[in-house]
C-alpha cells in the first residue's frame, strides 16, 4: 500500500503542529550523528511561533499532510535558500521528503536563479547528495556554547 501526502502552503494555524514535528524529528531522526545536549540545543531553535509566522509570511512555505496530519514541511526563501526541512519521526522513508523536494525545486527554477542553497544536517546530507547537492564547506556552528556541525550545500539548477 502506497502511503499518501498531499502538499499546500503553511498558514498560521499550522505553527503548533510545525513546532511540534520540528522538535520531535530532530530529537529522535538525529540521534545516531548528534550527542544529546547537541540536538536539546538544536531543538530548542523552533520553540519562536513568530519566527515561523515570519517564514510563512515571507517564503515559498509548504506543509505535507497525511489525512489531518501534518508529516513534513519544507521551506525556500526568494533567494533559492532552503531554508526549512523536515519530516515527521513517525513518516519517515515513505516518499513525503522527496513529494517536499520536488516541489521546492520547481519553485526555485521558475525563480532563475542558478544555484540553489541550503545549510544540512549531517542526517540529511545523503538525501541531499542524491539530489545533486556538493558539499561547500563543512560548519561548526556555536549555540549556547555548543558546537553543532553541518554542512553548506549547494546545486546548479539546469533550466
């Protein structure tokens, strides 16, 4: 049995579930690459409703659903930066990363823009490798005296 999603645009009401499935995917699907202060740390980036609403007013921000569930979300700013980009624990490897990158991607070529951006975890670099992203540089990022690394992509959109 195929599982199914379906993507729209992210609206306000939807901020709750997104802080939910932000901290939930970061302390459980990245685990195996992160020691635990690592990710309470990085999970405690998406606690701000308003820096969420301010993504949602201001970037190409889809969620993906699964009946009224909300299983994935991904984010691109006009500059071609993906932003935002997660699925729920609970839905992984069941095609919802690919349906979020599929449509992103498309944003980003009909915006012309040549290169497309991203900053990745060190869980989610495969996935982006096998959608043609090259690593720039590796990143050591301080957060409450904490390092978390991960990665600068990028890839050349062909039009």
């Amino acid at each position: 049995m195929k599982f199914e999603a379906t993507l729209r645009a992210a609206k306000p009401d939807d901020i709750p579930g997104i802080i939910r499935l932000y901290a939930q995917t970061v302390l459980t699907v990245c685990r195996a690459e992160y020691a635990t202060e690592q990710l309470h740390v990085w999970a405690r980036l998406g606690r701000d409703p308003l820096r969420w609403e301010q993504r949602i007013s201001n970037q190409f921000f889809l969620v993906a659903e699964s009946g009224r569930s909300l299983v994935g979300f991904g984010s691109l700013s006009r500059d071609n930066y993906l932003d935002v980009f997660y699925v729920s624990k609970d839905h992984q490897r069941k095609g919802i990363a690919n349906l979020l990158f599929s449509a992103l991607l498309e944003k980003a070529m009909l915006a012309g823009i040549p290169m497309m951006t991203a900053d990745v975890s060190k869980t989610a670099k495969p996935f982006f490798e096998k959608k043609g992203f090259r690593v720039v540089e590796a990143q050591e990022n301080l957060i409450e005296e904490v390092v978390i690394v991960n990665f600068r992509m990028e890839k050349v959109l062909q039009g």
